[in-house]
C-alpha cells in the first residue's frame, strides 16, 4: 500500500520537530545514547526490553536483541545514523512509559557533556521556514529535548539563531509525557489558541512523531531527511490494527514541505472562488 498522498487541508499552523528534520545533533546524540546502554542494568531497564514477539519489525526484534546482548547499538545502525534516540527508546521499551521516562533521564543527564554544535540539516532551511511565515502560516518548534538544550541550540544555531521563526517552542521536559505521547502538540496548539484539526500539520523524520500527530488529532507529515525507500517507509507504517498509524503525506526536504503547503493553500482558494 502507498501512503504517499495529500493531506485533507491547507495548513494554518506548522509544527515542526527539531533533531534530524530540522537539524543535525547526531553526533551528541549518539554519544548520550553510548553513555545510556551500558547502564541498563543499574537503571532497571534491561527486563524492561521487548520480547521478539513484541516488536513491529523483525529489524527491531533484532535492535532490541543486540542491544541485550552487548549493551550498545550495533555499529551499522550508529554509522547510518537515520534512527532518533526517541525511536531508539520506542523500539526497546515499546509502551511502557516508566521505562522510556527513565531512559530519557538518563540521556539528558549524558547529553549534557556532549551538547555544542548544532548544523541546519539543509543549507537552505531558515529560507524555507520564511517562506512558510511569508503564507501567513504560524510556526511551532515541538522537541522531546529538554529545554535546557533546546534553548541553547535554537540559540547558536545557523551562527544566528532561529528564536524569531517560531511562534510557540514546547520541549520534552515542559510536558509529564514525551512523543509519541500527543501532550508534547497538545501543549503548544494551547499556547497558541488553537485547537486540534486537519488545519494543524506536524511535520517530524520519526515513526514516533507521526504517532504523536495522530493521537494528537492533527495532520501527520513524514519528514523522510534519511531518504528511506516507499517499501521501507510503508513497513513501518503498516497501518495494522496494533500499529495503524500512517501519515498524510511525505516530503524529502523542508523545501517539498514549503511547496506542499502552497499547493494546498492554492488549492484551497480555487475552492473558495468556485463557491462564491
């Protein structure tokens, strides 16, 4: 089955996650995720991995096995560098929320020696999110960062500083749950005044990011940066009744995004010339 189509309506409100769909802290991130899979024994966490049988994927029976095993990821997977530490998270510990708050502490607590430079993903990205305020769209930043880091890295980030593209900024430690839980969008459409529709797209690289759009009860746009292929992309969304979450719509740059958007808006006011 392709998911690749339309989403139901033009955007009003564009949220946006931060790490690997808008920029590149993999370097940090990894180191954090070393720092955090040694310790699983001392946190309590390594009876808290899945069973095979309870894994979406035979790929991420075999994550959560070699990760029992040798305490780390395997090296194929930090040397693509196309998973976030969130879907890590997801794929060993699956809907169990202590675990994964555990899990999230301890990578904050690590990723604090590591956190510095932080790179736009696309040369081009602070362009295309001026081009997505210049359409009269509101911008909101949706990170599971804590928000020590998130503030630090919005703040260097560029050598200048994305703070004026953003109308709301909700991070993981202002929410009690993380993506995929729906709090983290929940929260910042409050902040805002809005209320959950199809007008709200969330835009994020991870499985994690379209369960949380979904649950939030908004549009869910795959930010496919890592370049995965369509039949990749449709086995992790398999749209299955114990995983049935798929997204709207996919984009291979934030650039697709901006040209989405205006197709919709466009779209949008044929529609409205046409009844009047």
């Amino acid at each position: 089955m392709s998911i690749l189509q339309l989403p139901h309506a033009e955007p009003t409100t564009i949220l946006i996650d931060w790490h690997a769909t808008l920029v590149d802290t993999h370097d940090a991130m990894y180191h954090a995720v070393d720092d955090v899979l040694p310790r699983l024994d001392d946190l309590g966490l390594l009876d808290e991995l899945l069973a095979p049988d309870e894994s979406k994927t035979i790929e991420d029976a075999k994550l959560v096995k070699y990760v029992r095993d040798n305490r780390a990821l395997h090296p194929r997977i930090v040397s693509e560098r196309k998973i976030s530490r969130t879907d890590i998270f997801e794929v060993l510990f699956g809907d169990n929320p202590d675990a994964k708050r555990r899990a999230h502490g301890a990578f904050d607590e690590s990723y604090r020696k590591y956190v510095g430079e932080v790179t736009p993903l696309e040369p081009d990205i602070r362009e295309n999110l001026q081009r997505l305020r210049d359409l009269d769209i509101t911008l909101g930043l949706i990170s599971n960062r804590n928000r020590e880091f998130m503030n630090h890295e919005l703040a260097i980030v560029d050598g200048t500083g994305w703070q004026d593209l953003f109308d709301t900024i909700t991070c993981g430690s202002d929410v009690k749950h993380r993506k995929p839980h729906p709090d983290l969008l929940l929260k910042a459409l409050e902040q805002i005044g809005r209320k959950p529709d199809e007008h709200i797209w969330y835009v994020g690289d991870s499985t994690t990011d379209v369960v949380a759009a979904k649950r939030a009860g908004v549009a869910a746009v795959f930010y496919n940066g890592a370049g995965w292929d369509q039949a990749w992309i449709d086995k992790i969304f398999p749209g299955t009744v114990r995983h049935p979450h798929q997204p709207d719509a996919v984009v291979d740059s934030i650039g697709e995004l901006v040209e989405l958007a205006r197709h919709m808006l466009a779209q949008h006011i044929r529609v409205e010339r046409s009844q009047d």
